[in-house]
C-alpha cells in the first residue's frame, strides 16, 4: 500500500511538472510570436515613409549636383516683370489679375527636409521672412504638403503652407503674418502672389485646374 502511495505520488509529481514546463514553453512561444509582430507595426510606416521620400526624390531626375546645389537654396521664390515670362505660357491668371509675378523651381521645395530654412522676399508687399520646415504631409499619392513656422512673431499667427503636385506641375502656398495674409498659384514654374482674398486656398488644389 505504501508503495502504491509512493507511485501515485510519484506520478502526480511528474504531471504537475509536465503541466508546468508546457505552460512556460507555450508562454515563451507567445511572446516570440508576438513581439516581432509588434515590432513590425511599429516600423512599418516609418519603412513606408522613407520609401515614399526616395521614390519621390528619385522622380525628380536630377544629378547629385544639382540636387545638392537646389537642396542648399533656401529663396522660394523670385519676383519677375511681367514682360519676362515665357512667350508661350498658359496660365490666364498671370494675364488678368493684380499681384506679383514670380519665377518659381518647384524642386527647391521637394529637397526640403524638416528643419530647412527656406525665405520668402515678398518685398511688393513688404515681406523679408525666414522660417523652417516643421512638418512634410502626403495630401494624396502625388500631392505633398509643406509647413513651416516664421522666425519671426507668433508662430500661430506667422507661417506657411506649400502645397504641391509634381504630375500637374501646380502649386499653392498660404502665407500668413501679422502683415497681412498671402496665397500663390503656380503652374509650370511660373505663378502670382496675391492677398489672400485675391488668390486662391490649398483646399482648392486637385487634378483639374487650368
């Protein structure tokens, strides 16, 4: 009887022991699973927006030159006379309405990164600012948003907005300062600064302007 005790013991001891060394292994393999998952969800958009950025730079066919020439320029833009546009420009805008005429490189702005300087020479309407990128955001798979802050007064009261389309060669900026508030159009590099209740919005840039 004795005996029959010690087997049973012996027996229950060693199931126990069974059940324990399972329910570890089957934790450790839980955690294993898990765990590159996790890793994954984190990475994944910051792998999904680096490629967009390459993507987006490559599409740019630019030389290694010419990309660190452009990515150094910090001037936006540049006022022109009315008389030195191209002849064979399409933009009725640039023919009718009052504003400042500028000569505009759009890759300027797409070899920008946050924290970039950039300037703005306004000077028809008495604007002379600096600022920097503070944020890039996709609008969709071809327009990308640009904001940035002014170095000067309140930065919610003073910054900027770029937003951009390298298939339609179009552009929107929003300029905004105790001075006064401004928007640009630009379509194939050339474009009109106006007051704000002039031009036009970024909430207007899509696939079917002029």
């Amino acid at each position: 009887m004795k005996k029959n005790k010690l087997l049973i013991g012996a027996a229950i001891a060693c199931v126990a022991l069974a059940v324990l060394i399972w329910f570890a292994f089957s934790q450790q393999s839980s955690s294993a699973l898990t765990l590159p998952l996790e890793g994954r969800q984190e990475s994944g958009p910051k792998v999904a927006d680096n490629q967009n950025g390459l993507v987006r730079q490559n599409m740019l066919n630019l030389s290694p030159s010419e990309k660190e020439k452009l990515s150094q320029q910090q001037i936006v833009f540049n006022e022109i006379e009315k008389d030195q546009l191209p002849s064979n420009i399409n933009f009725p805008l640039l023919k009718n309405a009052k504003g400042m005429v500028i000569k505009y490189d759009p890759n300027v702005i797409e070899l920008k990164k946050v924290g970039d300087t950039v300037k703005f020479q306004m000077l028809e309407y008495g604007i002379n600012r600096t600022g920097k990128i503070v944020e890039i955001e996709p609008v969709d798979q071809d327009i990308i948003r640009w904001t940035g802050k002014f170095d000067q007064g309140d930065p919610n009261q003073n910054f900027f907005t770029i937003t951009q389309s390298q298939k339609d060669h179009y552009t929107i900026m929003q300029i905004f300062t105790e001075k006064g508030n401004y928007s640009a159009e630009i379509k194939d590099g050339v474009g009109l600064v106006q007051t704000m209740d002039e031009g036009v919005t970024d909430q207007e840039l899509h696939h079917d302007h002029p």
